[in-house]
C-alpha cells in the first residue's frame, strides 16, 4: 500500500475537517443544507492514492438478522491484473446492491464481506504471496476503502493456497441458513503451489463453502481450462471474463438527484468515540472514490447507504444510540461542541430531530433508487450483452442463484 507525504496527509485532513465543521454547521442550524451540484466527476481512474485513516480501525460489523450472506473475494493482484482490480472497484456498490434485491421472510441478508489478494511479489513469500486485506464484515466501507488502495505487481499465483487460508482463517458461519462463497479470479493455472486444489476446494466444501473461480482472459486458453475443470459438481460456478473490457455505466434521470440526497444524508452521520473522525472521513473519502466512476455509480453506492444494511454502530452517533442509548453517556466528551453541552434530554432530542431527517432521507433515496432501478434495467433489456462477460455482471448471476437455493425471492 502506497501511504501519502506528510503534506498530502496534513492537506488531506484540513480539507475533511474542513467539510465536517460544514456539515455540522448546517445540520445544528436547522437548515436544509442542499449543496449546489459540483462538476460531475469524470468517468476515469481513482484517485493514485487512496484514503488511509490515521490509524488501524478495528472489525466492528456485526449481523443483525437470522439472513445472512458471507462472500470472499479473492483477487489475484499479480503484474497485468490491473483490468479486474479496476473492474472491482467499480462495480463494489452494485454487486452489494443486487443482493439488497433479494429477501427471505420479508428481510434481505445482513452482507459480510472479505477480501484478499495473492500473487503479488511484494507479499511474503513465506505466506505463498497471500493476505488478508480483510476478515469479514459488514463495515463495507472499509473494504471499499481497503479495495482501492490494492497495486499489483509480479509474483506467484497459489490459488489453492489462498482458497485454503481463506477457509481456514476466516469466521465462517456454522448456520446452513447462511449463504457462504468465495470468488477467486486469476490468469494463470490454477494448479500452481504446495495446496492443491482438490484439498482446498474439498475443505471449503466440508464448510458449506461455494467456490466460484474466475478465469481472466480467453475461456478457449489452456489456462481456463484448469480452473474449469477443478470444479466439481457440488462446487459453484465458473466463469471468464475480459478483465481489460470497460465497465458500463448506464446513467439516469435520478442521478443528479441521488447525488445531492446523498450528501444530505451524510450530513445526518455525527461521528464521536476515538474512532469517529477517522471513519466519518472514510465515509467521505469512499463517496468520491465511487464517483471516480462517475454518477451512476455514486447513485449506486447511495442505494446501499439508504438501505437497513448500512448501519455504523461503531461511530455515528444515530446508529449508536439507537442500538445502546446508554453508550452515548460513557463517549459524551467525544461529541462535537455542540452537542456535548447539551444535557441527556436536550441530547436525545435533538438525536431523535437528525434521525427523523435522516429516515426521511433514505426514504426519498429508495424511492428514487426504485425508479432508477426500473430505469437502468430497461436499458440493459434494449442491450442485454453489455454486462454479461463483466466481473460484476457474472458474480451477480451466481450469487443470485445461491441466494434462490436458501429460498431468498429475488426481486427483479
């Protein structure tokens, strides 16, 4: 990971403090806040250097619901990787979305994520060139923010290692109830290293794991066949893609709208606790990384943010106290100014006043998400090839059929 100068890090938080004391201003002084609409973000590569809070921020997801869906993402980040890692970044929010499409006994699946990345030379040998660039969560702007700060570089690709350390290291879930994937995506054999594949693919089985392998490049390469073929029947999906293929986004008459909601509803997150700063600022920093993408892609990421999954127990202060009240008293010095002096009742109204606004927010958010929904799907209908060959394109039609195998109705 590439880590900013000291100046770049200094400007970086001026600039955020500077947009939080913003917020903040206009939410405590009762205004409507509406920004104007900024120029729209060109469609073109991420930012070189990602946001990198100031200090490690621990794994604090927790599930909420007896739904649960649990995915791996193993990329491989070796030289010329470059293509999926990008086609990764960029369709982040609209994988997560297409899951929110899917409900059992009228509630979607809480989301748990991980991710790693093998192959890279600058990983230990040692370890088979593999790391845990995350465990599973369901804090998805982490991962969003671990995800952009990826670099490839050359090295070996183990792919039965990875899948390995995978199974082994992380929290799977021992219910049958809960969906438990991982995808991995490469362009070499997949019978390279000390693990074979057979080994790994048969300990993730005795998990309840479904494997999924990706090949990136020509299905017809000889390559493609050995990750084709590794699979057996009780294993799940493969699929090539063309890595180097450009993503399309289909925008729509909603984005400018979302765009503004969106901001609107970030200034109803107040951070506090020792953490809160560095994960409001990451909040933000994950915001422009997706309109790196341009807006239909902030649109995107806005449906999730609207949604019942999105939840920030760990610093938001509406989150918190809707989960434990009592939390708020022990942290109260962590608070901005504003509502530190304020006693516990004027405190809990003004919580009640933000999450009202907020509620409200998501509600106008998913309304307008519905329609975009409609919008984007009857252009993919008039052009339904644009999307299949896709990283998030095949990766939403496999973890669509796992859902329907757990009984989720999927709506379209």
């Amino acid at each position: 990971m590439k880590f900013p100068t000291t100046f770049a890090w200094l400007a970086g938080a001026v600039l955020t403090a500077t947009l939080l004391l913003f917020s903040f201003t206009t939410l405590f002084s009762g205004t409507d806040g509406a920004l104007p609409n900024p120029s729209p973000h060109p469609a073109a590569a991420p930012p070189e250097t990602p946001f990198t809070p100031p200090a490690t921020l621990p794994d604090t997801g927790r599930p909420t619901t007896e739904n649960r869906i649990q995915i791996a993402f193993l990329l491989d980040t070796s030289n010329s990787m470059n293509g999926l890692i990008d086609q990764a970044k960029g369709r982040l929010w609209n994988i997560l979305g297409e899951i929110l499409k899917a409900e059992k006994n009228g509630e979607a699946p809480d989301i748990e994520v991980a991710l790693y990345q093998y192959g890279n030379s600058s990983l230990l040998p040692q370890n088979g060139y593999i790391q845990q660039v995350s465990a599973l969560t369901t804090d998805v702007d982490d991962i969003s923010n671990k995800l952009f700060a990826l670099r490839t570089g050359g090295g070996d690709e183990y792919c039965g290692h990875v899948i390995r350390t995978g199974t082994d290291e992380l929290k799977w879930d021992d219910s049958d109830n809960t969906v438990k994937l991982i995808y991995i995506a490469g362009n070499e054999s997949f019978h390279q290293g000390d693990v074979t594949a057979a080994d790994a693919l048969a300990s993730a089985r005795a998990r309840g794991i479904v494997v999924n392998t990706i090949f990136c490049g020509d299905p017809q390469d000889r390559d493609a066949s050995t990750w084709r073929t590794a699979l057996t029947p009780k294993d799940g999906d493969f699929f090539s893609i063309n890595q180097n293929e450009e993503v399309v986004f289909i925008p729509s008459p909603q984005d400018d709208r979302l765009e503004v909601l969106n901001r609107q509803l970030n200034r109803t997150y107040i951070p506090f606790g020792t953490q809160g700063i560095a994960r409001k600022a990451n909040q933000l920093a994950q915001d422009d990384n997706a309109g790196a993408y341009g807006k239909a892609n902030v649109s995107s990421r806005t449906k999730f943010k609207a949604s019942k999954k999105y939840k920030n127990v760990s610093w938001d202060l509406v989150d918190a106290a809707e989960a434990d009240m009592a939390r708020i008293a022990t942290e109260k010095a962590t608070l901005p100014d504003s509502l530190r002096r304020l006693d516990d009742e004027a405190l809990t109204a003004k919580i009640r006043i933000i999450s009202k606004k907020r509620t409200a927010l998501q509600k106008e958010i998913r309304t307008l998400t519905g329609q975009r929904d409609d919008f984007v799907a009857e252009a993919r209908r008039k052009d339904a090839a644009k999307d299949i060959g896709t990283f998030s394109g095949q990766i939403n039609n496999s973890i669509k059929k796992r859902l329907v195998e757990k009984k989720y109705v999927v709506k379209e």
